[in-house]
C-alpha cells in the first residue's frame, strides 16, 4: 500500500478511499467518518487560508491543547495549506510557551480553550508574530468553522495549496520536551514524515474495524505517528480522557486492538495484579510460577505436563489481564523509556504482546521497532527500512536515512553538533547491535557519571535495577559526578504505597518501614552491579516527581540537572553521612 503524496492530501486521499468506515471517537460524541474527517479539515483549512486568517503556505501555526479529536482536525487542516505545525505541550510553563511560540515565529495559535488563549494573550509581548488566537471548540463541527474563519478560500486555491506541497516542505517543527534548557525545534519535511510512514507501515498492520487508543500528547511526536498510521490503513482512531489514573476503566470500554503507551501503565497493570495476588498467602508464588508457565507457552516451549497447569492459569491469570486490556488487544507498543523485564514476562505471559521501539523526534520518531515479524526482547529491535544503524567508538548510536530531520530551527551549531558531514545523526544514546541486527540501548552518553576515582558508570542501568526489585519504587536518580562514590534519589508511588500499607497491615506514612522495603531493592541491585557502581547511600524523598515541578518532562523523562538543583541539600547531605548505608 502507498501512502498519500505528502500530509497535504492525507485526509483527502483517506476520505475517497474509506469513505463511511468510522475514523475518530471520543467520549460523548458519535463516531466521525474517513468522509467526515475530509469535509471538516476541508472546510477548517479554507477559512484559515482565507482573507480573515490568512495563512499562507509556510507560515508557522501552533497548536496549544490537550489530546482530543479537534487536535486532528486542526492539524490536518494546517498541513492541508501548506503551513506548519508547531505542537506545544499544554504543560508547558509561560516561559517555554514563549519561547516556543517566539522561536518558531508562530502567526497563528489554535487553543483548547478560553483558559489557553488567555495563557498566550499574557506572553504575547514576547511573541509579536502571533496576528490571530483561534478556540479548538469553534471549529467543532456541526457548527463549522468559527466567524473568523470565514470567508473561506474558494476549493480550487485550497486544492492547488494542498497539490503545490512537496517531500522537501516543511510539515512541522516539533521542540523536544529537553532534559536540559529551552527546547530545540525540530524542523521535520514531509519527506521525512513519509519515510517513516512508509518503513512502519507494513509492520504494524492493521485496517478498517481495528481500534487504536490514544492518550499519549499529540504534542509529542510518537502520537502524531501513531495517528498517521491509524488512518492510513483506515484503522479508528478513539480518544478518551487522557489521564494516566483512567486509562485502564476506558480501555474496556473502547476495547482497542492497538495501544501505543508509556511503559508506566503496563508497569502499574502489573504491579496492581501482583499486589492483589500477594494479598493471599502463597499468592506471590503461584503468581511467579504462573507467569513462568505463560512465557514458555509465549515461546511455543510448554511441555505437555503443564498444559493442565496452562489452562487452569489462563483462566484464573491470563484471561482476566487481557479483559483489563479491553479483550481484543493484539498490538501495544512501547518507548520513551525502557520497560522492565518482569513486567514484559508477566504481558507474554497473559498474551500481551507489547513491542518496544526507539527513536527521537530528530529521526523522525523511529529508528527501530519490534514487531511481529521480528522481535527480541530486552532489545529495542531492528533498524527500520531505510534506517542505517552504526555504534561509533565511544559506543554512541547513530542512524541515518531519509527520516533524519534536516536540522534545528534557527540554530545551525546546533545542528552541526548533532548531524555530521556524511548525514550520520549523533543520538546522544549509548548501545550496542548484536548479531542479527537487534538494538539495545545502554544509557545517555551525557548521563554518564565519572567519579573522583575516574571509574566510568552507566546511572541507568543501576537504576532499572532498584526500580525492578520493587513495585513501590516509581524513580531513581543516581547522582557520583566528580564524586568518591554513587548515591541515589528514590521517590515512592503513592497508589503502590498503599497497597502495600493494606496488605502489610502498616501505616502508609511508616518511613521506617518504608525505607526497609527500599533498603533491601537497593542492596538487591548492588548483588548484580559492579562494585564501583554500587549505591552507597541513599535518601527516600516525600514527594513524587511530576511534571508540574520542573522534574519531569512531558513525556515523563527525568530532567536530572534540575533534580540535582532541586534536592541539593538531600544530596549534600547523603555525602556528609561519609560511606554508610544511608
């Protein structure tokens, strides 16, 4: 199957070959048809390409909103004229917000709501290109587009804007949610775009009647593809609430056959079961053992003598985590971050295939992808078509291909920096190819820790590994930079905490008790590290890290520059207490 020319006529080319198929839901409205789609984004492009808006082709649109269907409408309808996308995350600070809109040169910003516009109206000092602030809800159908839209550009300007764009334009510039300063944007062509549509396209699968669940910000780049895909093979793309805490009540009742997702959620299916099945004496054994025996039938490796054994736990296991997932799961995918071992044996085992993948909004979002025609787990898969993988000396992943962006928006050393001479994109990555072509990442090559004694340590993998040990563990930082030794940040999971208060008969707010549970996930990673890389202290924090403290990115990535400010003094401290346990 072909994709479309460019995203230009995307929801064109969708509309005449799907037609009546259903294409988007959400919670309280009727489905909206592939022809539906198509008449909308026709109409919202033509009243923003016309006298009252103006866009023209080039021109740079932001859109400021949370996940929902009028997020598609708008950013097809941009595309549609040839102008340019530029998603901002609705958690961005007035700060970021500024700088987003001011760096990209934005003239138009579509908002949620009232709330957001307001938002924009009180940076608009510093973002004197903005002309027009436009509301998601006036371009709702059936209303239609809003007043000031109107009137609209006549079909025939509108379909030779569309006809005019070319692999070579501008699609969008997506500014990466950084671990570290300002956001860079990303400049990324229709070209690049299509590529990865096209590498993806038949190892995904699906088509009409399948259902994808979307929560993941459309700001991020991975959800835009996600959308592409979806419609391209005339898949329905339903969007619901949006927050983390509710997913698993709305996947039953959209009942997907395809869910892209942050490893958390898979991570919190699996500690919740686990925490039910240790509420009953003997539970966590039955339930190990039980997972034991679903990853041998997983692997086509269950010996006759446990069938029976199979059976009994796929009735009392197995079923009921796929009926959590909706029942019709066939596809999940996972990035961003790695998702640990136990939880994808305990989703093999229960039938969940999940399939991790990795790229960077610089490659267009995709590298390399698991999927069902090759997966290894523990790896992040195999370059996709057209993608070159190499590891260079320093054990840095590069890639290139026609997906690699051409560059940074406004910021050629920047771009110097990270594409070099022969097109070969710098991924800031660590990792390694195996045999057969599959990718493991290892760590951030600016994250690594040198300390005082010169010994080079990989924080990520210590980390993963007190996280693995336990449920209760929602993050670690290790901090040893210029240091005698390592230490480490641990927050807690809230959710977790208290199902452990229940089960253990203990008050939640037990520190003692709590850092115990700590104590002995930390003393289980030190077992399988290296004796340098050894956690010699630690402090268990009283808050979580979120997004809204400047911790956390929005695609929750630990920003540890501004961890390391925030919990100095804790830092400081664990140092002071000299080589003790902490």
């Amino acid at each position: 199957m072909r994709r479309p020319g460019t995203l230009a006529v995307f929801t064109a080319w969708a509309g005449d070959r799907y037609g009546d198929h259903p294409a988007l839901r959400a919670k309280g409205m009727p489905p909206v048809s592939y022809a539906e789609l198509r008449d909308t984004v026709r109409a919202i492009a033509g009243g923003l390409a016309g006298p009252g808006t103006g866009v023209r082709a080039g021109d740079r649109v932001a859109i400021l909103s949370e996940t929902r269907v009028e997020w598609t409408y708008a950013h097809f309808a941009v595309l549609a004229v040839g102008a340019v996308v530029v998603p901002v995350y609705p958690t961005a600070g007035d700060e970021e917000l500024a700088w987003v809109l001011g760096d990209s040169g934005a003239t138009v910003v579509i908002c949620e709501n009232a709330e957001r516009a307001a938002r924009v109206a009180g940076v608009r000092a510093k973002t004197p290109d903005v002309r027009h602030v436009l509301l998601l809800d006036e371009l709702r159908p059936p209303t239609g587009p809003a007043a000031s839209l109107t009137p609209p550009a006549p079909p025939d300007q509108l379909a030779a804007r569309a006809a005019a764009v070319g692999d070579g334009d501008l699609a969008a510039i997506v500014y990466t949610s950084g671990t570290t300063g300002l956001p860079k944007g990303c400049r990324l062509t229709h070209g690049n775009l299509g590529a990865v549509l096209e590498a993806n396209l038949d190892l995904i699968g699906g088509g009409p009647g399948d259902r994808t669940y979307l929560y993941l910000p459309l700001a991020h780049l991975l959800a835009q593809l996600i959308q592409f895909t979806t419609l391209l093979r005339g898949g329905e793309l339903c969007y619901f609430g949006g927050r983390i805490e509710d997913v698993v009540s709305e996947l039953a009742e959209v009942k997907p056959t395809h869910l892209p997702s942050v490893p958390r959620l898979f991570e919190k299916v699996h500690a919740t079961v686990l925490s039910l099945a240790e509420g009953r004496e003997g539970g966590r054994e039955r339930f190990e053992e039980a997972v034991r025996i679903g990853v041998l039938a997983a692997e086509g490796r269950l010996p006759d003598e446990l069938t029976a054994a199979y059976e009994e736990a796929d009735q009392r296991l197995y079923s009921l985590v796929r009926a959590v997932f909706g029942g019709r799961l066939r596809w999940a995918l996972t990035g961003a971050a790695p998702i640990a071992p136990r939880t994808m044996d305990f989703l093999r085992a229960c039938g969940i295939q999940v399939f991790e993948g990795y790229g960077m909004t610089e490659s267009g979002g995709v590298i390399s992808l698991n999927h069902p025609g090759a997966v290894r787990y523990g790896t992040v898969g195999r370059p996709v078509a057209g993608c070159e993988v190499r590891i260079a000396e320093d054990g840095e992943v590069l890639a290139r291909g026609p997906m690699v962006f051409p560059g940074y928006h406004a910021n050629e050393a920047a771009t110097r920096e990270t594409v070099d001479a022969d097109g070969w994109l710098h991924t800031g990555d660590l990792g390694a190819l195996d045999g057969d072509g599959y990718l493991t990442i290892t760590g951030r090559k600016k994250d690594l820790i040198i300390t005082s004694a010169g010994k080079n340590l990989t924080p990520t993998t210590v980390e993963q590994a007190v996280q693995q040990q336990s449920p209760l563990v929602s993050h670690v930082v290790m901090v040893g930079d210029r240091r005698p030794y390592p230490v480490a940040l641990v927050t807690l999971d809230a959710q977790e905490v208290a199902g452990w208060a229940a089960r253990e008969g203990r008050d939640p707010g037990d520190r003692e008790a709590l850092r115990a549970v700590v104590q002995e996930a930390v003393d289980a990673a030190n077992a399988r590290v290296s004796r340098p890389a050894r956690i010699r202290a630690f402090a268990v924090l009283d808050e979580d890290f979120t997004v809204d403290a400047g911790v956390l990115t929005p695609t929750l990535k630990v920003r540890r520059r501004a961890v390391a400010e925030r919990y100095a003094a804790e830092i400081e401290a664990l140092y002071a207490t000299g080589t003790g346990t902490g």
